[in-house]
C-alpha cells in the first residue's frame, strides 16, 4: 500500500504552521529538493489560509488534509465545508480578491499555481471547497 | 514571528524573524501602523534576513505598508532577501514597484 496521512485542524490561524510543517515534514520520504519542500510548504499554506479565511471567513469550522505518496510524486488534499465558491475560473485570476479590505492581494491561488506541479480546485456553493494539488520529483 | 523597530529620522527600520503568514500578519501590521503613526515615518526599509517563511498574506501587508508611505511621499526598500521569499515577492510582482536587495 502506499504510504499517506491524514489531519484534521479546527479552522484557527494557528494551525496555518502547524499544517504547512506537518505536510513537509511527511513529504521528506520523496527525494524532493529543499526548493521542493518550500514550495509544498507555501502552497499548503495558501491553501488552508483560504479555507479559513473564506470558506469559514473566520468562524467555526474543520480543515481536513490527507497526503498520499503516488509514483514519485506527493499528492496533497485540503478541504473545508464551508462556503464554497461561485465561479471558479474568475476567483483563480490572478489578483482577483473578494477581501481587499481585508488586505488581500489575490494572489494565493496563482502561488499554488506557480509553486505546485498540478492543482485541481473543486467548489460547490454552500457545500465547501476541495483543493488538490500536486509536487513531483523532478518535476 | 518577532519584530524589531528602529527609527531613523523620519526613516523606520523593520527587522522581522520568523514566519510571515495571515497568523503573524497581524502583529507585523499593528506593530508597523503604530510607529508609523506616532513617529511619522515617511519611508520604511524592511529588513527581511531573518524572515523564513512568506506567503500571500506577506504580500497583502507589504503592499498595504507600501500603499500608506508612498501617500507619505515616501519609499519602501526590502533588504536582505532570502530565495525562497524572493520567489513569492517576484511571482507577486512586489519587486518591480518596491527597491529589493538581496
Ligand atoms: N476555500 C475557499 N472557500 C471559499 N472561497 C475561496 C476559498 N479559497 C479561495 N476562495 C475565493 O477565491 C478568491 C481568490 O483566492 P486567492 O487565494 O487567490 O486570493 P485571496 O485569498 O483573496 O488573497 P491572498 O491569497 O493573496 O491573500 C478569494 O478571494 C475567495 O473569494
Ligand atoms: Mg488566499
């Protein structure tokens, strides 16, 4: 069987290191470059940031992450259960932000893009968000 | 993350260590609005050699700071940038509007 593991965090912003060192700290098995695991580490860290950030917009909730080790390759599940997201393609535009006030530069979907070898977002309004995203050796 | 403030003239000098993220966002831009205010800084080097980690939640609050003193008439510089911060700051296209060093 391949190799994984599984986490489940209250949506708090204390858990945005916790995670994102956890997840590295699991992806050092796979004979990544230590660019490799910073990168892992931003992109996770976009991730649940935007879990807790939006799909909770800072109230109760669950962030749930699950790893799997798959051909040389590192393959990284976040999902929340909250709000969802309406349209997809637009709120992946670079610097689209539905938070400016918040100071937000839109920006965390293109690091995820940019840092991660693959990166499928799937949303469903008033159901949650499911990120999945890729790093391989190599890659 | 912790921070040091130093000011200089009307000059403010941030050393920040640690990690950078929408958690310790929060401290660097209370702690950084504060001194701004009280002793009107007009421009603001960033001094980012013990910095570890940064995501987008750095790249909200570097530009919020820079949207404040170029207001002020002032300049933001980063300083002493590490490769994996660099790589964040590049993608954000901070670095063509901001002075950065490595
Ligand atoms: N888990 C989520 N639940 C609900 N909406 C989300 C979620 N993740 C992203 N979004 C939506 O997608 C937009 C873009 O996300 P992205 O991470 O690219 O930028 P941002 O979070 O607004 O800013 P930044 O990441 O630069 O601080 C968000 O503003 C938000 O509207
Ligand atoms: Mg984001």
């Amino acid at each position: 069987m391949e190799n994984y593991m599984k986490l489940e965090v209250p949506a708090k912003s204390i858990n945005e290191s916790f995670v994102r060192a956890v997840v590295a700290a699991f992806s050092v098995q796979l004979d990544l470059s230590v660019e490799d695991l910073a990168d892992i580490k931003t992109a996770v860290s976009e991730a649940v940031t935007n879990s807790i950030v939006h799909g909770y917009a800072n109230m109760k909730g669950i962030v749930k992450v699950v790893c799997k080790v798959v051909d040389g390759c590192i393959e990284i599940e976040i999902s929340d259960f909250g709000v969802g997201i309406e349209d997809v393609s637009m709120a992946m535009q670079p610097l689209f932000t539905s938070k400016p006030e918040c100071e937000r530069s839109g920006m965390g979907f293109t690091v995820m893009q940019t840092f991660m070898d693959d990166l499928v977002v799937k949303s469903k309004p008033g159901e949650g968000t499911v990120i999945t995203m890729k790093k391989c050796i190599g890659g | 993350m912790d921070i040091k403030l130093e000011t200089i003239g009307t000059t403010l000098v941030v050393k920040i260590n640690g990690e950078i993220d929408h958690h310790t966002a929060q401290v660097f831009k209370s702690e950084v609005d504060r001194e701004i205010n009280l002793r009107n800084i007009v421009n603001l080097v960033l001094d980012f050699d013990g910095v570890t980690f940064m995501d987008s939640s750095g790249i909200g609050v570097v530009v919020g700071r820079y949207k404040e003193i170029t207001a002020r008439g002032g300049k933001v510089m980063i300083i002493r940038v590490k490769p994996q911060v660099d790589k964040i700051l590049e993608i954000s296209g901070l670095k063509t509007i901001l002075e950065c060093s490595h």
